[in-house]
C-alpha cells in the first residue's frame, strides 16, 4: 500500500516519479512524469488533483498514452477499428482476434477539456456546420480532419436507431466527409406486449425476443466485417474466449466499485473511478493491460479498506452521480464541496454487467447491447438508478447535464421525479461544460448547499 491517502498536484507526482527513476523503482512501459503529457497540450492536468497511489499514477499514465499505443498496434501490423456508439459491444467481438484494436473516437468528447479548448476541434466542427448545439463529441469531427490526435481507422462501425439525435448527425456528417461507415442498427428498447416472447436482459431490463434476433443478425454482420479485416476466423469458441475476457474486466470494475462506494473513509476518490470506469468500454486500447491496471488499483483499495484509511470525514455526503462532466475537474470540486461518489450512470452501465457466458455468444452481446440504458426509455434509465441507488446507500443524486445534448433537455426532469417518489432523495441538476473556471464559484455554491441539505436530513 502506498502512503496515507491524500491527493497531490500534477508537479508533487512528478517530484515523486523523478525520486523513483533516480532510485530505480521500475515502471511500466508507459509510465513516467505526467507532467510531459501537460507540455504535449493536455493543460487541464494542471489544474487536477491526483490520488497519490502508484496505481493510480499507472491509472493516468495508461489513459494519456492510448494514442501512441494505437500508433504502435499500426505500424505493428494489427488493424484498427474506430467503434463509434455502442460504448461495450463491438469492442468484445474485435478483442476477440488477436490482431484487431478496437477504440473509440468518441472518446474526442473530452478533448475540449483535457487541452482547454486550445485543440481547434470544436473551431473546426463549427466550420463544418457542427456548432455549440450539439454536445461535445462534435470534437470528433476535428479528430478525423486533423488526424493528430488518433490515427485514422481502418474501419469504421457506427450503432444507428437507437441514438441520440448528436451522434447520428455528427456520424453522418462524418460520412459525408468521405470516412466509410458500417453502419448498425440497435432498435428502441420497447416493453414486450402482453403474450410476446421476451427476453430478460443484464442489468434487469426485459426486451422482445425478437429484437434480441434481430440484433443478433446485425452483429454477425459485424463479425464478418471483422473476419475480412483481420484474416481471421471469428467462431464462436472464440468469441466465447473474448467474452470470459470482458467479463474479466467488469469483474475486477465491479469489486472496485463496491469497496470505492460502500467503505468508509471513501477508497479511491471520484476523479479515478470515473477513468477507471471508462475502461471497461474498449480497454483503453489494450485489454491485458487494462486487467493489470484494475488489479493493481483494486489491491490498492482492498487494502486501504482494510486499513481503514481512505479519504473524505467521515460525514460526507453520499452522492449518486448521472452522466459524465465534461470538465473532469467537477469530480475534484465535488469532493472539495464535502461530497463523496457513492454510485455513477455515466451512459455504458450495460458495460459494467456481466455478459452472459451461457448462451449463444452472438446472442450474449445482442442482450448485451438492447441493455444499453440510453437505447430505452428514460423511464427505465431512471428504474435502474434507482436501484442502484439504494444498493450502494446514496443520500442525494446529481445529473450533470451535458451541453447540446439532445438528452438532457427533459432526462433531469424523469429521473428526478423518479428517484423523489422513491427514495425521497434530493435532487440537483446542474450544467457542466468542459471548462468550469468561471461558473466555478456558482457549481461550488450549489454542491455546498445539496451537501448541507444531506447533512440537515440525518438530523430529522
Ligand atoms: S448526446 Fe449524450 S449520448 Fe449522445 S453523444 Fe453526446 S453525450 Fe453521448
């Protein structure tokens, strides 16, 4: 275990990492100073506060140098795939060959904030007609003009139906730039009528039978698009491989984030859980990796558990988080207002279920993706909160909206009465964009007052 717990600036962990290297402590492959990431453009990781772990230093180090690992994978001779959407499913099928790296470009969402607007993307995706209305994984329109910031895929895959109004214009738009798309199709979740075969799916919801076939039929597409891309044989026995390996990941997610929501003084603070949380989608571009990422920060938290060490007095309030902020300093100023995360949707909850191991492997990952909670009704993305809510004890619930997106208009609203009838918590809704700075005094000003009103209701 490392150190007591306590968060350090971007220039202690570089002091620190300097006195390992001078003492020969080994590092990974990837690891170093995460001040060279700052002087490469990421600026906003000087103004972040860092949980003070090795594995947490290997957390970040890991997420920072994707692009040089997907850069690397080319000139290696493995294949690319930019799965664009679906946030869990397509990745699982491309791990599965050996030769594929699966990431995502909507993962651009965050550029904005990590360089502070100084990339040009969001410039760019208002030249091409994408403007400020749309939420910001617009950035990803940038990405693909400019090329610097991943390489191109050598294909594209793109879920269609069931999307949000943002992404199907902006992957259309990125079509009509010339970038080819397979497209696939994840149909609205309905409630099966009365009498039709229906299908329970992971994570609780229940669909018709027949969207899961149909699905299914769309994913065999996939299959043979990555067949032909690979010059490999996709089998079920493989794929099944590929499964036991994903639910390897979300098993080793799952137990972190049991002990980093339950315990007390709280783990791991919220900035590291939420990256570490994102793995779960396509394994920041190395699934082996990313186990050991896991492994090393669950050890780290098993044993300050045990220890009774962690962070945040121990009245803290308990906070619910709802969709990701699109300025990662928030998760800093949350713990600064005197909250604590005790439980997260941040749009892929269906990529933190297990898969299904015991049917068909195909028909596994169609259940897999019809459980995406943003392909259903908001009602149902509520219904799951709520249980989550009550399963990790949460005393108040925060949904941070997303600027542009089509979502967030009225999803506040449905998931707020929802959780008020159910749970009598308080609900906040507030607007992150992927710079804070100035509404810092006003967000700090309204988590204060939801972490006072918690307090106030343990004294009733
Ligand atoms: S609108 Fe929401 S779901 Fe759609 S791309 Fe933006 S953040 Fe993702």
């Amino acid at each position: 275990m490392s150190e007591t717990p306590r968060q350090i600036t971007l220039q202690e962990w570089d002091r620190q990492v300097e006195f390992w290297q001078a003492a020969g402590v080994p590092q990974p492959a990837y690891g170093g100073p995460l001040g060279r990431h700052a002087a490469d453009g990421d600026t906003r990781l000087l103004q972040l506060r860092y949980d003070n772990s090795r594995a947490a230093l290997r957390l970040w180090n890991f997420l920072l140098t994707e692009e040089d690992r997907l850069r690397a994978a080319r000139e290696a001779g493995r294949k690319l795939v930019g799965t664009m959407k679906d946030l869990g499913t397509v990745p699982v099928l491309a791990y599965s060959l050996d030769n594929l790296v699966a990431f995502y470009p909507d993962g651009a969402w965050w550029i904005p904030c990590v360089m502070e607007v100084n990339s040009g993307l969001l410039q760019i995706a208002d030249s091409l007609g994408v403007d400020e209305s749309f939420c910001p994984v617009r950035a990803m329109l940038g990405a693909f003009v400019t090329g610097a910031h991943f390489p191109i895929p050598d294909l594209l895959t793109c879920s269609v139906g069931a999307t949000c109004d943002d992404f199907s214009a902006i992957a259309q738009r990125l079509s009509g730039l010339g970038h080819p798309i397979l497209w696939w199709e994840i149909p609205h979740r309905r409630i099966p009528d009365p009498g039709e075969e229906a299908t329970e799916l992971p994570g609780g919801f229940s669909a018709p039978a027949s969207l899961v076939r149909f699905v299914r039929s769309e994913l065999e597409r996939l299959r043979r698009a990555l067949e032909e891309l690979s010059g490999q044989t996709l089998d079920d026995d493989t794929l099944r491989r590929g499964i036991v390996q994903a639910n390897h990941v979300r098993a080793l997610l799952a137990r972190l984030r049991d002990l980093a929501f339950t315990a007390t003084p709280c783990p791991m603070p919220a900035l590291e859980m939420l990256i570490a949380e994102m793995l779960a989608i396509h394994f920041c571009s190395d699934q082996d990796e990313t186990i050991v990422v896991l492994q090393e920060l669950l050890g780290e938290v098993t044993l300050r558990v045990a220890a009774g060490t962690g962070y945040s007095p121990a009245d803290a309030a308990r906070i619910f988080w709802v969709n990701p902020v699109a300025d990662l300093q928030v998760m800093n100023l949350l713990e600064d207002c005197g909250g604590r995360i005790c439980g997260t949707e941040y749009l892929f909850a269906h990529a933190l279920d297990p898969i299904p191991e015991t049917v068909p492997p195909l028909e596994a990952l169609a259940q897999m993706a019809l459980a995406d909670p943003m392909v259903g009704s908001t009602t149902d993305r509520a219904t799951r909160i709520v249980a989550e809510i009550r399963r990790f004890g949460a005393e108040a619930v925060i949904v941070s909206r997303i600027p542009g997106a089509s979502h967030c208009a009225l999803e506040g609203e449905i998931i707020g009465e929802l959780v008020r009838a159910e749970c009598g918590l308080p609900v906040l809704e507030i607007e992150v964009p992927p710079l804070t700075d100035a509404l810092r005094p006003t967000l700090s000003t309204r988590l204060q007052a939801l972490v006072e009103t918690v307090k106030n209701r343990r004294n009733r």
